[in-house]
C-alpha cells in the first residue's frame, strides 16, 4: 500500500540520469553549464536590481537556488534561479513590508512548495487554463518593461512606488533627469541583443543579404565559435568598456550599490516571529504560487525541446520548495526555473542536471574571481537586458486581431482579463479571479452538454431521456420535469431513461428527489432505467435508490 505522502518517493532526477553517464555528456553538460553560468550573470544581477534588491541577492540565489534545484529536482535540463516573473512581485513586498519580511515570506512560500510536492500536487498546476498563462504572462512581460524605463531613461527619481501608476506619475515629474548617455547605452543594448542571436545563423538576414549579391555565406570555425558567445554577455561587456572608457556620466552598480562584495555570504536567521507570518499570508501564497507555475511551465516546456524522459511535477515542486527555503538565509530572493536559461543550457548540449550544477559552480567562480568589475556595469545595460527578456516572454501574437478571431470568446475573456489584472493590480489578483472566472465559464459550457428530453407523454407513462453530467451548475434542467409532474394525472408513471447520463453528483440527487416527490404526491411511480456504474453508485450510496424501491421520500444526503 503506498504512502498518501511523496517523501517515500523523493527521487532526484539526478539519481536516475548517473546510469550509463559518460565521459561525451560530461563534456558536453560541463560546456553547456559554463554557458549558461556566464549568461545567468547579468540576469541575476538585472533581476535583482529590478526587485528592489541589491545585486548580490539575485546573484546568490543563482548560485545557490541553481544548484540545490539541479541537485534535487524532478527535471533533467531544467536551470532555477531568479526570474523576471517575480520582479514586480518581489519590488512591491520590499516596498510595503521591507527586505526581512521578504526573506521570511520567501523561506515560507518554500515550505508550501515542498508540502504542495510531498502531497502530490504537482499536477495540479497543469489545471490552469492556457488562457490564464498568457494573459498573465504579457502582463508580467509589460510591467517589466515598465519598470526598466527608469534606468532605461536615465531619470533620477528618490524613490519609486510599487503600483504601475504610481511608477509612471513619478517618472513623467521627473522627465527633465533624463540622461541621453545612458538612454544610448540601453538602446544599444537593445537592438544589440535582437541582432546577436539572428546574426550568425546560417538563415540570418546577413547570410540572405550575402547571397544575393553573388557571394556564399560560410559558417566557418571562428563565426561560429563567435556566434556562440551568449549576447547577454557581449552586451554587458562591451558597453561597460565604452561607458568606462569614455567616463560617461551614467549609474553604475559601483555609485548605486558600491560594487558586489567578494566574499560567500554569512548564513543569518532572519527575525522570526508568528505574529510576522500572520502578516505575511498574501505575499506568501503569491510567491508560492508564482513559483509552482513558472516551475512547472518551465519544465513542461524542457520536456518539449529537449527531448528526455518526463520531468516528476511533485519532485520538482519539493526541490523547489528546499531551495526557496535555503536561500533567504544567506539574503536571496525566490527562485524557480527560468525558461531562456533553461532552453540555452538545452541548445547547449546539456542533457542532465550535472550542467546545472556546473552552472552554479561556474557562477560561483566568476563571483570570486571577478566581483570587483561589476561595479564598472551602467546599470542602464541592464535595464536593456530586461527590456530584451521581456520583450521574449511576452506571447504577443497572441493579442493580434488576426489570432484573437481564432480563439473562442471565453478564451479571449479569460486571456484578456488575466492581462488587464495582472497590469493594474497583481499577478494573485488576476490568477484568482482568472481561475474563478474560468471554473464560472466551464460550468456554464458542461451545463450546456446536459440536457433531458421528452420521449413520450402518453399516459400513464411519462418517459425522459437524459444525456450528459447532472451535476449541480446543470440540475435545474429537471425542473421542467417537477412541473410536468405536479401537473399530470394521478397514477402517471414518470420513466427517466439514463442510459446517456455519465455523471451526478448530490445536487444532481437532490433534483431527482425533489421529482420524486412530486410523482408520489399525485399517487404516480417513478423509475430510472439503464443507469451507468457512476450514477448508480451515488444514487446507492445516497439512499435514494432504496427510496425508489420503497416508494418513500427522503431527505437529501450528500452523496
């Protein structure tokens, strides 16, 4: 008899992909982990900044979070670490309940993670609607666009608000700070990161250009070793030596953050209090939340490019859950899998979790090694890196007017009114409104998909045919039935043909009681053929199938 827990079950993927590894995946895994090691760097530091944190943060929870997810996890390929989903999340709790009680929430929300696993929840999360996932994933991709135009623009403003209003009152008073050098670097970075990864592809616009003037484009040795330099990386090395160089007057970490410190951070516990976790509930269950779904929406679409076995939801969700615990300790913020992270280690060649572990390793490296020139990077380059993961997150095709036509008028309610939410208010307002408004609709669409039919009326039989699932958002279509009951000759006998009802449930129940009832008042008979395994089950279970054999009413039950 299994256990109603995971734990008996927690089996890193890590344990299963040692069997037959070899010296070709170690170097190719090794190759593919470094690469994305050096391109999680400006990431980390982009993402943290962004938050309202200081750029060690986000750094460290990339090395920490993306090793224990790799180490731990249900999935082959997939990287964790900071994520541009829990920017505007992460900025609004600095913002109302400060630093401490975003660790403490952090390390809280993990814990749920790793109990939603251990009870086997995982799959779940795959309930959520499509239409909810893009809706609030455009909406997440334009707040973080909106967020970079401070750094973007180079504006000098004290003190920025969490709500999205608030932010772009502030920026327009303060339009008169803009800074063109700064706006120049991240527009270079920019359009830089849009053409890095098109630019050396054997299909590239330059290979196409080429070609038609008579020439042959020719992937040799040195281009692609060159074309496989991550453009993050170019970008941010690059544009801090011309803004070093040329002494542009601009932001940098150094003038914002003093630079990043060079040593491992010190294990600390945060104040701990009930009283604080009370306080924390919303923050708790949005980090929560947010994790599990861009975790497990990470690892679903790992599996779909890379090719391996199936990642384990619930596995996942508890290596998640460690690492959300783990690292508030040492000042992270919360992690979860990172998509382009994810796909580059894929295209990488990484085909285990031993590449995520060398990312980590590879990250931890760079941190010791060359922590000191981090505070040369103008922080307006990583606001361009932003701009260009945003710009990638967003599903925009989704909202053009040719591809709306193609949706149903549910999907576009769902999907639109997920963005408008996450835009105005927050990612834990429109996923629950998204998901309640979705479960109304669906209701509404199985309701449809029951129906009951009059067969003969010719008395002193009365027939209906049912079809469909009788269940509580569709049970009110008997009552057309009680009606006619309470209406017909006495002595009729009311037949009701299930041998097309497939499902129902104590409501469902109830209705054909409230039938009965009305045939034993005017002295008829009522019977159900043809009952399927479910309905005959409940109707037993409840009693009311003795109820038809003995003639007498009952009371409801729950079925």
């Amino acid at each position: 008899m299994s256990s109603p827990l995971n734990l008996t079950r927690f089996r890193p993927r890590l344990m299963d992909t040692m069997a037959g590894y070899d010296r070709g995946r170690f170097l190719r895994d090794l190759g593919a982990g470094a690469t994305v090691g050096i391109v999680a760097l400006p990431l980390a530091m982009a993402f943290a900044i962004a938050s309202g944190l200081k750029p060690e943060a986000g750094i460290w929870t990339a090395i920490i979070a993306g090793f224990l997810i790799s180490f731990l996890g249900g999935s082959a390929v997939q990287i964790g670490g900071p994520a541009g989903a829990f920017i505007v999340i992460v900025y609004g709790i600095v913002e109302r309940y400060g630093v401490a009680n975003l660790l403490i929430a952090t390390a809280c929300a993990g814990v749920l993670l790793f109990m939603a696993g251990l009870f086997g929840l995982g799959r779940l999360v795959r309930f959520v609607p499509l239409s909810i996932v893009v809706g609030f994933t455009n909406g997440i991709a334009v707040l973080i666009l909106l967020s970079q135009l401070k750094d973007l623009l180079g504006l000098t403003v004290e003190r920025m608000p969490a709500d999205v209003f608030s932010q772009l009152h502030a920026m327009a008073l303060r339009l008169d700070t803009f800074n063109p050098h700064a706006f120049a670097l991240g527009l270079a970075c920019v359009l830089g990161l849009l053409a890095w990864s098109r630019l050396f592809r054997g299909d590239s616009a330059l290979a196409r250009a080429v070609q038609r003037v008579g020439g042959r484009w020719v992937q040799t040795r040195p281009v692609q070793i060159v074309g496989r330099i991550p453009g993050p990386i170019v970008a941010l090395v690059s544009l801090t030596l011309v803004s070093w160089g040329f002494a542009l007057p601009v932001e940098t970490i150094g003038t914002r953050f003093g630079g990043i410190p060079e040593g491992v951070p010190a294990f600390a516990l945060p104040d701990f209090s009930w009283e604080t976790v009370k306080q924390l509930v919303t923050p708790t269950l949005t980090i929560a939340l947010l994790g599990a779904i861009e975790s497990l929406l990470c690892a679903r679409v790992a599996d779909q490019v890379s090719g391996q076995p199936r990642h384990d939801p619930n596995q996942e969700l508890m290596a998640q859950g460690i690492a959300n615990i783990v690292t508030p300790f040492f000042g992270g913020m919360p992690a979860t899998g990172t998509i382009a992270r994810t796909v580059t280690n894929i295209r990488s060649g990484g085909s285990s979790p031993i590449a995520g572990i060398v990312h980590a390793v590879t990250l931890l490296l760079v941190v010791l090694l060359a922590a000191p020139l981090a505070r040369h990077v103008p922080l307006a380059v990583l606001a361009g890196i932003l701009v260009f993961v945003g710009l990638n997150m967003g599903e925009w095709r989704e909202f053009t007017p040719g591809q709306l036509r193609h949706f149903s008028r549910h999907y576009r309610l769902l999907m639109l009114g997920t963005f408008f939410l996450t835009v105005v208010f927050d990612l834990t307002v429109a996923v629950q409104v998204g998901i309640v408004l979705a479960c109304a609709l669906f209701i509404r669409r199985m309701s449809g998909l029951f129906s009951v039919e009059l067969v003969t009326l010719q008395p002193p039989v009365l027939t209906y045919r049912l079809y469909g699932a009788m269940f509580f958002g569709a049970a009110a279509k008997l009552d057309e039935a009680v009606n006619a009951a309470e209406r017909a000759p006495r002595g009729m006998t009311v037949v009701l043909d299930a041998t097309h009802l497939i499902y129902i449930d104590a409501t469902g129940v109830d209705a054909l009681r409230q039938l009965h009832r009305a045939v034993l008042a005017r002295d008829g008979l009522l019977r159900i053929e043809s009952l399927q395994p479910q309905p005959l089950e409940v109707l037993e279970r409840s009693g009311f199938a003795e109820e038809l054999t003995t003639g007498q009413p009952g009371v409801s039950h729950g079925a």
